[in-house]
C-alpha cells in the first residue's frame, strides 16, 4: 500500500459520507432488531448506488427493513407486491392518451421512486422481472422508444422466500446478477426478540421513524465513496478471489467480472464509513461473501453433498493470497 494514501489526513469528505451512513444505520436500528453490520450492507448497497436482495423466511423483517431505511431519508419510496399477473407497465409506468392534448403523455410507474421494494419478487413472471434489469443497470427505463431517466440516488430492494417455490418462478443469473448484495436477517437473538415483540405488540415503531438524512446527503455521501483509493494490487486481489471461484470443481460458474466490480465498489464504501479513504484487503475479504455468493452456481453434486454456495466462497478467500 503506497504510504502516501495511508496518511491520516481523511478529506472532509470521507468523514461526512460515514457520519450519514452511521446516523441511518443507528436510525434502522431504532425498528429493526439486527445485527449492526446487517443494517449496515443495506446502507453500504445505498453508497454504492447498489442493489440488494433480502432472502429469509417470512415474518423476519425484510419488508421492515427496507421500510425503515427509506424512512430514516427523506426520499421517494415506493412498494411494488410482486404477483404472477404483475405486468411490466406495472412497473416501469405506461404511455396514456390524452383526449386534451390529442397526444400521448407518460405514466411514470412506481419505479421512478429512489428506494423501491419489490415485496416477493419472484411471485412476479419472468417477463415481469425483467422489466426491472435496464432500471436496475443503467438508472433509466425505456418506454415505447422513449427513455426516462430515473430519480438519483436510485435503489431496488428485493424480498424472498427461500423456502415456499409453489407459484413462484426462480429469478435467473442475470438477474441476480444485478444485486449488488445478497443479504439473510436471520432470527434475532432472544432479548432482541422479546423486546422487538414488547414494541411492536404497542404500537409500530416505525411511526414514529423520522428522516436523518436528506437525498442531498446521500449523494454526496455516494460521490465520496467514488473517490475512495484503490491500490493496483487489490486490483488484482480481486480477479484471484474470482478465479478460485472458477476453478472450484464443485461450482458450475464462477464469479463474472461484474461481481468483482461490485465487489470492489462495496469495499470503496466499507473503507469510507469506516473513516478511510483508500480500500485495505480486509474491507474486501468482509463483504466477499455478501457479494459473490448469489452469483455463483453449485454443481449438483456439491448441492446433494450440502456444499453451500457461501461456504465456497469463504474458501476462496481464504485460498487467495492477501497483497502486502
């Protein structure tokens, strides 16, 4: 690592983007009973103008959390309840007729919000799902010709249920390509879970939630984040966890380039909510899993032995040799 980068002068900026990041970090919190560093993924997706997908049982908090976090900015929110007859119009927004005018005006859809949940999405059709893929890669959606360029800062949130697949149809690898994150919230612990059921048997904390942030905030805090250092040698550090996932025998796909894009933009804002401005191996090798996991394919034969696909993932981290 170059000294010059490791010197204790942390522009301004640096220092404001993980102030907001830990003010609405504490703020969810306030609602959701979880892990710190699970509250935490959810705002590091938000720095790096991400995309998160929340996979866990029903009645853990998934829609809650996605809630709560765009409650704590003072931004657009929108839900969209994935279902089999879901269309893309119902997403993306529709070309309307006007009588008045004799034209045709557009219909934004709810798409067009900053923080868009998209409750259950594999409920929604194939189709239906893809109309989510240019929104979710370029910020923009393309209607009848015409494209639309979407609010800033931008994020999808998806739910999943893991465990039900009747009525569902399973979101295909560029799909889950797309997000940036793959997060589990898991049972709270015991004292978390009871205090949790106390608040909400009184009344829904997430009233009383107030903004801590402003868009403003946020995109500031996200132009910082691109500005965080990266050595030529995490560079490469990077494409070494990639290879071990594709020559792992017991995946049948390994990691694409754009994983490991996302995975160095995710640690660009773990190095910055943490006060740095240049990305250390350890800011790499915590989030790896998170990032890689979902976007990689387990051979049927490992799936029958139990392999899971974050357990190779933690291995090839392991496997890669750390720069010095």
């Amino acid at each position: 690592m170059s000294a010059e980068r490791v010197s204790d002068a942390r522009p301004q900026a640096i220092l404001d983007a993980g102030d907001t990041a830990r003010r609405v970090i504490d703020n969810v919190r306030q609602v959701i009973q979880t892990s710190e560093a699970l509250a935490e993924r959810c705002v590091l997706g938000l720095l790096c103008e991400g995309h998160i997908i929340l996979e866990d049982v029903p009645g853990v908090g998934k829609t809650m959390l996605a809630k709560s976090l765009a409650r704590s900015i003072d931004c657009e929110f929108a839900r969209i309840q994935a279902t089999p007859d879901l269309l893309p119009s119902d997403i993306t927004g529709v070309n309307v007729f006007n009588l008045q005018s004799n034209e045709f005006s557009f219909k934004p859809g709810p798409v067009f919000a900053n923080l868009v949940l998209v409750d259950e999405i594999n409920r929604a059709s194939p189709k239906t799902q893809s109309a989510l893929l240019e929104s979710m890669q370029e910020v923009q959606v393309t209607v009848d010709g015409h494209t639309h360029p979407l609010a800033r800062p931008f994020m999808v949130m998806a739910t999943q249920n893991p465990i039900e697949y009747e009525g569902t149809f399973p979101l295909p690898e560029a799909q889950l390509d797309r997000f940036t994150m793959r997060l589990n919230l898991g049972y709270p612990a015991l004292a978390e879970e009871a205090r949790m059921i106390a608040e909400h048997a009184a009344s829904e904390p997430i009233d009383r939630l107030e903004p801590v942030s402003t868009a403003a905030d946020i995109e500031s805090a996200i132009d910082a984040v691109k500005s965080v250092y990266v050595e030529d040698s995490l560079h490469k550090y990077v494409v070494a966890i990639l290879h071990q996932t594709r020559g792992d025998s017991r995946l049948t796909l390994g990691a694409s380039p754009r994983a490991g894009i996302s995975l160095l933009r995710v640690a660009k804002a773990h190095a910055a909510v943490r006060g740095r401005d240049y990305v250390i191996p350890a800011d790499i090798k915590e989030i790896a899993t998170d990032v890689l996991s979902h976007r990689v394919i387990l051979a049927p034969e490992a799936r029958t032995a139990g392999v899971e696909d974050r357990d190779t993932i933690r291995e090839a981290v392991d496997r890669t040799p750390v720069p010095v």
